[in-house]
C-alpha cells in the first residue's frame, strides 16, 4: 500500500462513492475524502481484499466493524449486524473493482433510532388493536342488547297472550325493522285466531241450539208413548212420526257436520275430471219431485261440457243442496239450474222466483246454521247447514260461491271452478 497515490477528491457530480471508473477507487483510500460521505449517522471504512483497513472516516474514532463477510466478484454485497459499543449497526459492505485494483468499502449505520421507531410502532399498533378490540366488544354489547331486548319484550308479551286474551295485539312501534315485521305478522295471525275461534265458539253455540230442539222433542215424544203409547193409539202414531222425523232431521245435522268436517280437510278428498253438465242433469232429475209437490218448473240447461277436477259425491251434494234451497224458499214460479264454460272458468248458477235475500243479508247466507227469515225459521224444514256446506265444497275445489239479488224478484246463487285446461 505504499505505492497509492493520495488523490484529491474530484468535483460531487463527477464521481460517487459506487463509482468504480478510473483511479476512483484510490480517492476512497483518502480518509479525508471520506468526509463528504460520513455523517452523524453514516460510518465508512474501507478494507482491502484481505481485511485490511485502507481508511475510515474520522466518526468511527478508534471503532472498527468487526470482520466483513469474504465477498468476491461473483457475491459483491453483504449485510451484516453488529453492536458496537453497545449500539446496533446495519453495515453494508461491498466489493469495488477498478481497473487492477479492488477493495471494499463499508458503510454502517446505528439501528438504535430504527429500532425505538419499530418498538414505538408496534406499541402504537398494539394500542390501536387494544382499542379496537374493546370498542368491537363494547358495540357487540351494545347491538346485542338493542337485538335481544326487543326479542324479549316480545316474547313477554306473546306468553301474556292466551285462547281467552286473543283480542290483544302487539302493536309494535317500530314495524320496519324485522323484530317490528315480525311483531305485525303476530298480530295478523292474532287477528286470523280470533276469527277462527269466534267462528267455532258461534257453530258450537248454534249447533247446540239446533241440535237441542230436535233432541228435546224425541224425548218429550218418548216419555209421552211410555205413559199412554199402549192406551191412546193416536198418541202412540203422532208420537212415532214425530220421533222419526226429528231424528231424520238430527242425522241430517250430523251428516251436514261431517261432511263440513270432510269438506275442510280438503287435501285428503281424491279428485277426478268431473263433468258438470252430467252431474247438474242428475241433481235436477232427482228434485223434480219435490218441485212438482210445490207445483215449481225446474228446468236445466247447459252450454257445453265444462269439465272440472273434483269429488264426484260433493259436487253432486252441491248442485242438490243449491237446488233444494231454491225449493224450500220459493212457493211458486219456477228454479232455473244453467251450467256453462266462460273463459277458464266452469259457471254454476241456480235462479229462483223465490221473495229473493235481503241485500243485508248476502255476505250471511253461507254462515252456519244462519236463516233469512226468522220468523219461518221452524217452518221451513232444514238443518240450517246447506249452503254453509256448499261454500266448504267450493273452496276445497278451488272455487268461489257467491249470492245475488236479481233485478227483479227471487235470488240467485253462482258457484265458479277452474275448467280443465
């Protein structure tokens, strides 16, 4: 090394401390040269191939880097950490080349700084993640709260709600939500509840009276033959007719209940294609009878074959129980029966000449047990479920019933069904 030649450093724009052109290298051997590079936080040191130190910049004092990594051509960079006097170091050292000379340059700088700012950004990110942990923790409270103390006060006030209390509702505040879409969903079907049990608690009630009258007139009739049957043949016969007639009329009842029983349980009833037309011809054979001991015209008409899926025996209890309601409440004139397709529907009508239904009356007149004229409530016979069970028939089929008022006298039943496609 004692043949270097010392250089001066050539101007800050034509050379680098990378720069390996020319004599460069013998400029990083001046310590003084290395000056414009060191700073506060930057130590050089240059080496020879074989470790030596060629020079280092005046910062480093008495400080050297501990040995560097062997570094060839073919591997010229290395990092390396190191503590020198207790400081953390990052140095970085690199093999130059130029022309026939080479060596490497090293340049080290503290950590410490480094450090303290990754140690005060971790402490900072664990804050952040401590804070958002208790905030998400403090919200999930908050919303569970908000979610589970609706869904408690309404499952208090449902256990308040009982088959006697059916009258109350909800009434949520709030029914936009879903525990308030909820709520209102709860109410209608409170609503549909009450409807339901109102409906039976009236049959109940209606049925008891109906079934009370004919029951209490066989028992009367009974008493009366076990005291003077065997004396008093008229007695005897009166009684007889009487007791056969009433439990005529209770079998009627019941058969009337069943078959409401069987009409509401629709999914269970088989269907078929039912021909109306066939079905409507049959029903008013067998009323002519009873419409000529009225003196009535029962006539029949038909536009077509409308073909229907349905129960054979209660499409047939339909036209008949349409029919004899017509008979019974028309004392003279004529009943129309007329089946006939319009569109996709299959159209039942049966027209009486009939004092017609009281236009206050037409939304009653399927109801159980209800009758129009009470004052003729036990005159006319009937088990007052006819036409309950004709709507029950009806909507088992996927059909509709509807009463009507004329324009002139008598009224007019329309029952419509899907046709067959």
């Amino acid at each position: 090394m004692q043949d270097i030649k010392r250089v001066a450093l050539p101007p800050p724009d034509q050379f680098s401390i990378q720069d390996t052109s020319g004599d460069s290298l013998l400029t990083l051997e001046n310590a003084d040269n290395l000056e414009r590079w060191a700073s506060a936080g930057t130590f050089i040191e240059i080496e020879d191939t074989q470790g030596r130190d060629l020079a280092k910049s005046f910062n480093l004092g008495t400080t050297e880097f501990p040995a560097a990594p062997k570094l060839t051509a073919a591997k010229p960079v290395a990092l390396q950490r190191a503590d020198l006097h207790g400081t953390p170091f990052l140095i970085e050292s690199e093999f130059l080349i130029g022309g026939r000379n080479a060596l490497v340059a090293r340049v080290g700088e503290p950590l410490d700084q480094l450090d303290k700012a990754f140690n005060e950004t971790r402490q900072a990110i664990a804050i952040i993640l401590a804070a958002t942990v208790v905030s998400v923790i403090a919200l999930s409270l908050v919303l569970a709260a908000q979610t589970t103390n609706p869904i408690n006060q309404l499952a208090l006030a449902m256990r308040e709600i009982g088959s006697d209390r059916l009258n109350r509702r909800l009434r949520w505040k709030n029914r936009t939500d879903e525990i308030g879409r909820l709520a209102a969903t709860f109410d209608d079907l409170l609503a549909r509840l009450e409807e339901s049990f109102a409906r039976e608690r009236q049959f109940i009630s209606d049925a008891s009276h109906e079934l009370k009258t004919p029951l209490t007139s066989i028992n009367a009739n009974a008493q009366m033959l076990a005291r003077w049957g065997d004396r008093d043949e008229q007695v005897r016969k009166e009684s007889l007719e009487t007791i056969a007639t009433e439990s005529a009329s209770l079998a009627g009842m019941v058969a009337g209940m069943l078959t409401l029983a069987r009409a509401d349980s629709g999914e269970a009833i088989p269907k078929e294609p039912v021909d109306l037309s066939a079905i409507g011809a049959e029903a008013v054979a067998a009323a002519q009878p009873r419409a000529a001991e009225k003196g009535l015209a029962l006539s029949f008409s038909s536009g077509g074959r409308p073909i229907v899926m349905g129960d054979t025996s209660l499409m047939r209890q339909l036209f008949s129980n349409l029919i004899d309601n017509a008979i019974k409440f028309t004392d003279k004139g004529s009943v129309e029966v007329r089946v006939r397709a319009d569109g996709d529907r299959a159209i039942v009508e049966v027209e009486d000449s009939g004092p017609g239904i009281d236009p206050t009356e037409l939304a009653f007149v399927f109801d159980r047990f209800y009758r129009t004229d009470k004052s003729r409530s036990r005159a006319i016979p009937g088990t007052g479920l006819g036409l309950a069970i004709v709507r029950s028939i009806a909507r088992v089929h996927d059909g509709t019933v509807e009463a009507l008022r004329p324009a002139g006298r008598g009224a007019l039943f329309r029952a419509s069904f899907p046709l067959i496609s």
